[in-house]
C-alpha cells in the first residue's frame, strides 16, 4: 500500500540513485509543488541542492518573506533570494497590452534564471515538480536520444514561455512525476508544509502584473498588494477561504468619484473576484454573504490609499476568464 512515509524514503533513495554526488539546482515558486520537491531534494542531497527564488516583485503581500523564512527556519533549507523587482518593472514600463506583460515577464524570468544559475553554479540537474498529468502532456522537455534522459528545454515556471538556450539545457529530476496533485498535496502536508501553502489557491505566474490592468507601476503594485491582503485576512477570519477556487482583487486604470469626510475623492476601484471550480477551466461567480463583501469593501475603501470604490464581478466563464487579463 503506498503511504507518505514510503514514498518519502522511496524518493530520497530514487534521488540518490539519479543524481549521485551532483549538483542541482531547483527554482521554488512557493507553490506545494516546488516546496515538496525541495524537502524531499534537501533530505536526499543536501548541500548539493541549491534553492533560488526569483522575486519578481509581483507576489502577494509578505508572500516571499514568509517563504524564506520558513524555509530558512523550519526546514534549515538555505534559499538564494534573488531580489529582481527593479528589473521586472522596468520591462513592463508603459506595456499596457496583456499578452505582451505575459511576453516580457517569461523572457526577462529566463534572463535572471540564466544569469543566476551561472553565477551560483555549474549545475548538472534542474529539479522540476513535473506531476503525472503534465509527464503526459510533456511539451517543455526533450528525450536526449543518446542517454534516453530527459531533458528540459524550457523552465516549468508557471509562465510557460522562453525556451532555454542550448548551452543551458539541464537534466531533469523530477520526484513528483508519478503523482497527481492531491497526493501532492498529501506528501507536502506530512511533511509539515503549513496549510497556507499545501491549499494555497492557483496564482498565476505573472502573479500581480496581470491583475492591475494596463501599465503596471510600483505604486499600482503597493494598492493593489495591500487590497488583496485585505481580502485574505477577511477570508481567513470568517474561515471560508477554502470554500473557494480563488478570491482576489484586481487594480483597474480608471478612476471614479468618491467622497471622504467632507473631501471629494478621484481614485482607483478595486474588483473582488471570488469563484469556484474544478479545474479552472470553466468557474462559476461565487455568491459570496453580503455581510463579508461589505466588511471587504468597508476596510479596503478605509485603509488603502487610492481606492475609493469596490465592485464585484458577477461573471461566470466562459464567458468572462478567471483573470481579468
Ligand atoms: P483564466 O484567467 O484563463 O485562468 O480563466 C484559468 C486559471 O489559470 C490561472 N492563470 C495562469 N496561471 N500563468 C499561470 O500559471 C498565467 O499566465 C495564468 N493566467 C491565468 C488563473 O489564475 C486560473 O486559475
């Protein structure tokens, strides 16, 4: 029968078997997936493993600095903290077109990648959290034909874009390659990952730049972070946070009037978007109790500069996305 703990000691032994006294190296996003593979990574090699996380700066607020921290504190993982926000936002200035955001942000990923992986290696493996489904589907790797290995030519970030440059073409270990996401879910949680992360809702690669509409700018970047965090801490207070697929906020790029006090206002509004789904194909809008969007509404309107008004989208997909862009 397959527990954790044998498929725990399964994979270290697997891991050893593979990568021997190599060197690899593993990009955490701080998904379930990507911190699964590092624990089980760091127990079978150590110091052999080298964890970088790339912060594009479009994470959610005290996202990155949690993630380190826990592994830093919890797992005595060491994590090479790339601080790369100057850089992400200086390729968005004035792009205001979503598919070119997508565009720019993979291509400048791959450039700190790149970068990074020379300075800190050379390393012999990349550590991928393929699962079962993608093995199947299978478009970012290649079969070397001499040593049948496989090979990734692109990075499994969760952008998908950016092919890697040939001299930069790793092996693959890929310990998670014979589960599905629930099983994940099960290794990352008897391992001690905290729920926070083992149930944390999908969140797109391109993370925040996607959810403030047009150009993105550092201070869109401070609204927005500090609106969806507003929606977290409501969500987690009334419990409900895993009675959806995703809940957010979006930032759009028009302003309307408001009044504050006795001071008219000219500001941002902020879109809650909450759903349900099984597979983020199609979603469903989620009625969500007035008492929470108004609570929502109340502390977002009060507490973030720059917003004065809150809707709601009540669009299910199709046709609407999940994403506003
Ligand atoms: P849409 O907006 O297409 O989203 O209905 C479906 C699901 O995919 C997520 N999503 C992304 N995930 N990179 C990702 O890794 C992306 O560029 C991206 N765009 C959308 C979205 O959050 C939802 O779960």
């Amino acid at each position: 029968t397959w527990t954790m703990e044998a498929f725990v000691e399964e994979s270290i032994r697997e891991i050893r078997a593979r990568v021997g006294d190599k060197r690899v190296l593993l990009a955490l996003s701080g998904g379930v997936d990507s911190s699964t593979l590092a624990f089980l990574l760091h127990r079978a090699i150590g110091d052999n493993l080298t964890c970088m996380f790339i912060d594009q700066g479009f994470m959610r607020k005290l996202e990155p600095e949690r993630l380190v921290k826990l592994f830093h504190e919890q797992f005595h993982i060491p994590v090479q903290y790339v601080n790369a926000r100057e850089r992400f936002l200086k390729q968005l200035e004035g792009v205001t077109d979503p598919e070119e955001k997508r565009k720019r942000i993979g291509r400048e990923f791959i450039r700190v990648f790149e970068e990074e992986s020379t300075r800190l290696g050379p390393f012999d493996y990349l550590a991928q959290g393929t699962l079962y489904p993608d093995v199947i589907e299978s478009a970012d790797t290649n079969v070397d034909p001499k040593t049948g290995e496989r090979v990734a030519v692109k990075i499994k970030s969760h952008h998908n874009v950016g092919g890697l440059p040939k001299d930069l073409r790793f092996k693959l270990v890929e310990p998670l390659r014979k589960l599905f996401k629930d099983e994940v879910r099960k290794v990352g949680r008897s391992i001690g990952l905290p729920e926070e992360i083992v149930r944390r809702h999908p969140f797109p690669g391109p993370g925040l730049a996607i959810r403030i509409l047009g150009e993105v700018t550092a201070e869109k970047l401070n609204i927005l972070r500090d609106a969806d965090l507003i929606v977290r801490e409501e969500i987690n207070k009334q419990g409900v946070y895993h009675d959806y697929w995703q809940a957010f906020a979006v930032l759009l790029p028009v302003r309307s009037v408001g009044v504050m006090g006795d001071h008219r206002t000219y500001a941002y509004p902020i879109v809650l978007r909450f759903v349900s789904s099984e597979d983020g194909m199609t979603a469903d809008w989620s009625r969500v109790p007035y008492d929470l969007l108004e609570q929502i509404s109340n502390r977002i309107v009060n507490e973030v500069r720059g917003v004065n008004r809150v809707v709601y989208d009540i669009t299910s997909k199709p046709p609407g996305t999940i994403e506003w862009e």
